[in-house]
C-alpha cells in the first residue's frame, strides 16, 4: 500500500472518505497472499524477537470437499484466525495448515445425484470411471470452501493445503492401518452395525442423525409354552419379531423372576424361543419385557452372544424381508411387512394393546434414509489398549478441554467404547490395503491422523514434523468430540509416541435467535457469505465472536453484525479525528490527568485482553475493546482532546490509536491493516500490520517503542 497524499491537516485523503469493506478487503487480503504473509518462513523476519525459533501450530479442521461455509465454520474460523494472528504478532513462527476432507459418502451422493441427473447411475459407469467422475467434480467444486475462507480472512498458509486423498496422504493411511492389522488389532467379524439402504454402506454410532418422530409401541403376547398364560413385550418395531430368538427381562425385575428360563412360542413363526435375563434392559420401558432379535439390534446382539442364541436376519441390505421371515413375508419392504404382521396379530387376538408413542429413529447423517440395523461381515479396531491412553493423557492434563466440562462427554466414550467398524461399502475413499477387499475406510479413518500426516507423517525426514509438531490449539464443534478429536489424540499417542496439541476449544453451537437448529433444509439456515457481503468480514467475524460470551450455545442475532458495522465505522471516523491531529508536534513531557488516565486504562485494558486470550475468553476480550474504544477513547478521550490541544495530548491521541489497532487486529483484520496504512510513518516507511511483531511479555499485544514513534 503506497502511502498516499496528505491534505492540508494532515490527513490521509483515503480517510475523507467513508469505509467501504468491499472496496477494501479483497485488495488487503490480495497483499498479505502475495506477501506470503500467512508462511511460517517468512512470518518471523524480527531480529530482537524474544519468540523467536517458538512455533504456534494450528491445523484447521477439514471440513468436506462437498461443504459450504456455514455458521459453525465462520466462527471457528474466525477463533483460529484469532489466535494465529496475535501468536504471529508476537513473533511465534506460526502455521496454520488448512485442507479438506474426502467425505466418502458424502461426496460420493452429490455425483450419484449429479448422474441422476443426466439418467445414469455409479454401476452404469463401473468403479473406474466412477472415481474418475468424482475426481472432475472435485476440482470443480471441492475448494469452494477454502475461497470462502479467505473471504472470511482466514490467514492460513494455502502453500501446505492438505487434502486427504492426497498421494502423500493416502500413504498415511496405508501405513496406520497395516501398523494396526500387524498388531492384531483389525480383525474381520460378524457383527450388527448400523446400516443404510440408500447408501449400502455401514455407518459408525456417531455417523448417525436422530429424530422425534410420533410412533406407536405395540403389545404383543407370546404365549408361554405348556401354559395358557402369556408374557407381553412391547415394541416399536414388530417386524422385526420374525427374527426373534428369545425374549429378555431384567433379573431385578420381580414380575418376571419365575418366568426366567421358561420357553415361549414366538407368534406367527411358531418357534420355541428362550426368557433370558439381562441388567441391560429398562424395567420402566413397555411391560419391561422386550423381544430380542440378534441380527437386527446391537443391544440384542450381544444379549445374544452371552446366551449363546441363534441368529435369524429376516431384513436384507435393501431394507426387504428375507426367506428367514417366511414365504409370507419375503421380497415384502419392512413397513409393508410391519402391516401385514400387525393384522395377523389381531387376528390372532395376540395383539394387547396400541400406543401412540414418541421415539427418536436414527437415520443416515448424509442421506437422511432410516437406519437398518443388521448383522453384517465388517472389518473392526479393536479400541480397549487405544482408548487407554486417550483416556490417560487427558486424566493426567497432557491435553485439556475449554471449557472443561466437555471431558465428561469425552470420558462416557471412551468408557463405553466398542471396537470401531472401520469398512465401508463405498467406492470413493481409502481402499482397505488388503488384497481382495473391495471395501474402503470410514472418513474418520483418514481424519484421525490430520495432525500429523499433514505435516508429512510417516516420512521420518519431514522438517515440517520435526519442527511444527505437536501443534498446540485445536478449535471444534462438539457434535465431533468422540468422531474426531478423541480419535486424533490415540491415533498420535500410537504413531507419535505423544500429544497431538494440547488444548481443545469447544466453541458454542450457533443456533437461529429463538433456539433452533440452523438447517439449509428446513430453511432456518444463515449464509455467513450473505453477511460478508452485506456488512463485511470484519463485522462479521465480529458479531460471532462478541456473542461469544461463554455459553453453551449463541442464539444467533444479526443485530450483532450490525453492531460489529457500525464499530468498524466509529473506527475508521476516530482514525479521521486522529489523524488530523498528526503533524507537527512538538516534544513536550507534560500530561494532563485526562493523558495519564487514558493511558492508565489502555495498559490495563491491553493485559486484560491479554489475559482473557490465554484463558480462550475470547467474547469477554472482544467486549473489553469495544467498550473501551467507543466509551472510554472515543467518548471521552476524544472529546476531551478537542478542548485540548496541546502536542502531548495529540501524540498521546496517535500512539493510543496504534496500540487499539494492535489488539483489535486479530479480531478485525481488514480495518486496522487499512488505518495502519494510512497513519503517519517515519521516513515514509511502511510496515504492514499484519507481519508486525509485537512484545510478548507484560503487554504482549503492545507495540514496540519504535514503531510506536513511526
């Protein structure tokens, strides 16, 4: 930015304008790109930093190639910018390493739609041509996101983008799961899992969306053997019954105690099947009695196993009745099957009673289709030695939750944990390294080595692992906790030998004003771009994080952009007054109690936003700021100056300025890189703020003294 013209006050012309961020922060954000501002080689160029040598890493999370930036991600873009930024300032040679993930189901329904479209499906090409589709698609829409960032002034380093079907990558993955498969710990197994019709695919717990839908709960009597009595059990699913093999009863249960280990006949299937007792069910739930099928329920499967019981799938993996379930029943849907059943039931007069009854169904996180549990052939890591010492490094502080309540969510996890299904039955995503396996590995797979395997992990002879690793701050969203973070922390404890950063920043949910979820679908969705482009990036970042104020959730206001756009503007009118003020001053000692206040209150404003950022309070160092400078240097400062002009309140004016443009940077980058071009230099020298390096103790955030003279 070349330094341009000064009118007769000595102000700058471009600050006899208004602020207009469209005309501003495309242009900056041009130059800090060019600049190579954002590279750890370049960023730390200081000879007298104090920081200097000290890395600050942060790895972005990678959010899909199929993803738009929505509101999660603008704010936890906006807090890893943050942190970066001032870590920079400080003179930390700092990365922070961005990328995207593959999404394997995700991207691949986006190019089945897209075929759809054109009246072909993935089998009409073959797998090749298939994985060559969505490889076109990929580098025509894949880093969408990633310019959205940018536009958001997301000061990653773009020159390390990471991608995780990467070459390189993809050699990581190789390496993780052979590492494991040597050890033992993949195994291939029978077990229920989690199943999607639509997408004929396996699906992990944590993959899965629940919904309230209004039910029913039928009561059905099994008639006890030898007996004119019955037992009633009550389900949401009976048809699911022609696959039962026993029916289970809590061993505290007193209604039931003399029933356990008597036989009853399973209705229409005519089969003898077993009572079994099990602490696992819910004596409150229905009669407290429930059908167990082992083939169709994770619950029931291991009830199963411990009762040594036959195993009947009666539902196939397009979600239709098998030869199992009788001849009656085969080829039929499961809904048309649960029909056909019921009428049999009344017919039969085994049919107690119909309650209407609210449930949460699962369904497939990507295509919304309900879940089919099924007993399927999947490959699984086993997690009990993993687990261990994810658990470990947080008990023992290595790594740490903000706010700290979230390890609870972590701990229930890890102490409940069952081997991971790590196959998918895909074609996009990383082939299982296993000669004649077609399936490929769960996205998470891949995701829980980002921190390391972006950094060139297993190449030993990285310098960028050597030097960047381990990184120190990861920012995410809760609803990821156990998918992702806590498999990034025992996927480095297993291949790093140590930590893979040491805090974990659980930002808020941002949810609509009255406490809705934000959803594209349902229409109660916000476009972080459409802020951009009304209010502008700096604004906007604003409002995200001056809402920010601790909670679990922010109830999304846009009057808080609003509030952020009339701040850049009061900026911008005080950067006019003040720099008008910037000329021809004299050296003079004397200060006004007003000049000693003012200067008081901004030393201490700067150590308590200091201290709010170590502490992640990010909303409460956003509100000290503003307060500050509205109130405190714009309503009364200023005002007082105006009736005051002597030399050393206008120097003290200048150098206040510079030092709220310092620790408003991180927060709003594009205006106060914009003012600082346009303040007054010595020798008409210009340093860009944003490769500022600043003093990192006592006020960490303060300007050095001969900056604060230019």
């Amino acid at each position: 930015m070349k330094n341009e013209s000064k009118n007769s006050k000595g102000m700058d012309e471009k600050l006899l304008k208004p602020y207009e961020p469209k005309e501003t922060e495309d242009k900056i954000y041009e130059i800090w790109e060019k600049g190579g501002f954002f590279r750890p080689e370049i960023n730390q160029s200081r000879t007298n930093n104090p920081n200097k040598g000290k890395t600050f890493t942060v790895v972005i999370p990678p959010p899909n190639v199929t993803g738009s930036l929505h509101m999660g991600h603008a704010l936890n873009a906006t807090i890893q910018d943050i942190l970066v930024r001032q870590k920079r300032m400080q003179g930390y040679k700092t990365l922070w390493l961005p990328g995207t993930d593959h999404a394997g189901i995700a991207t691949q329904n986006v190019v089945e739609k897209k075929l759809k479209k054109e009246g072909l499906s993935r089998h009409d090409l073959g797998k090749e041509k298939f994985i060559e589709r969505v490889w076109e698609w990929k580098k025509e829409y894949g880093n969408i996101i990633l310019g959205q960032l940018k536009k958001l002034g997301a000061s990653c380093d773009w020159s390390r983008t990471k991608f995780t079907m990467d070459e390189d990558y993809a050699k990581a993955v190789k390496a993780a799961f052979l590492h494991y498969y040597k050890k033992g710990w993949i195994y291939q197994g029978d077990r229920v899992v989690n199943w999607c019709v639509r997408c004929q695919t396996s699906l992990s717990d944590l993959e899965l969306e629940y919904e309230e839908e209004k039910g029913k709960l039928w009561h059905i009597k099994y008639p006890i053997k030898d007996s004119k009595k019955f037992i009633t059990v009550a389900t949401t699913r009976p048809e699911t019954m022609l696959g039962d093999s026993a029916v289970a009863v809590n061993p505290k249960d007193e209604r039931y105690k003399k029933l356990i280990g008597k036989t009853v006949i399973l209705p229409i299937a005519n089969r003898e099947i077993p009572i079994v007792a099990d602490r696992a069910i819910e004596m409150e739930f229905g009669t407290g009695a429930v059908k167990t099928t082992p083939a169709h329920d994770m619950l029931d499967f291991e009830i199963g196993q411990k009762n040594n019981l036959p195993v009947h799938k009666i539902i196939n993996q397009f979600g239709k009745m098998t030869t199992e379930a009788g001849s009656e029943y085969e080829g039929l849907s499961a809904k048309d099957a649960r029909g056909k059943i019921i009428i049999e039931l009344e017919k039969l007069s085994l049919l107690e009673k119909t309650e209407n009854y609210d449930h949460r169904v699962s369904k497939c996180y990507r295509c919304g289709k309900v879940i089919e549990p099924q007993i399927s052939k999947q490959w699984f890591l086993k997690m009990d030695e993993l687990a261990k010492k994810a658990k470990e490094a947080v008990k023992k502080g290595e790594v740490s939750f903000c706010p700290k309540r979230w390890e609870k969510v972590y701990f229930n996890w890890m102490d409940n944990i069952k081997d991971w299904c790590v196959s998918r039955q895909i074609w996009w995503g990383h082939k299982i390294p296993l000669e004649g396996v077609d399936d490929v590995l769960d996205t998470w797979f891949s995701s829980a080595l980002w921190p390391f395997a972006t950094l060139g992990w297993p190449e030993e002879e990285s310098s960028d692992l050597k030097e960047f690793y381990p990184t120190q701050v990861i920012s995410t969203a809760r609803d990821i906790i156990n998918l992702w973070v806590a498999r990034m922390i025992f996927s480095s404890y297993e291949f790093m030998k140590q930590k893979p950063f040491t805090d974990i920043i659980i930002h808020p949910t941002i949810l609509t004003k009255d406490g809705k979820r934000m959803s594209k679908s349902l229409g109660t969705g916000i476009d972080p771009m459409n802020l951009i482009e009304k209010y502008g990036a700096d604004a906007t970042r604003f409002g995200l994080i001056y809402q920010m104020m601790g909670g679990q959730d922010i109830h999304f206001s846009e009057d808080a952009i609003m509030a952020g756009k009339k701040f850049a503007n009061k900026l911008w009118n005080i950067a006019r007054f003040v720099s008008g003020q910037s000329e021809g001053l004299k050296p003079e000692t004397k200060k006004s109690k007003q000049d000693e206040e003012i200067i008081k209150k901004l030393d201490d404003i700067i150590n308590s936003v200091n201290k709010d950022m170590e502490e992640y309070k990010f909303g409460q160092a956003l509100h000290t700021i503003y307060d500050f400078v509205w109130h405190d240097f714009a309503d009364e400062y200023i005002e007082y100056a105006k009736k005051n002009q002597t030399d050393k309140t206008k120097e003290i004016l200048c150098e206040s300025l510079k030092k709220i443009l310092t620790i408003l940077h991180p927060f709003m980058p594009f205006i106060t890189e914009e003012i600082w071009s346009v303040l007054p230099k010595k020798n008409n020298k210009f340093q860009h703020l944003s490769r500022l390096k600043l003093k990192p103790k006592m006020s960490e955030l303060l300007i050095t003294k001969e900056w604060l003279k230019q």
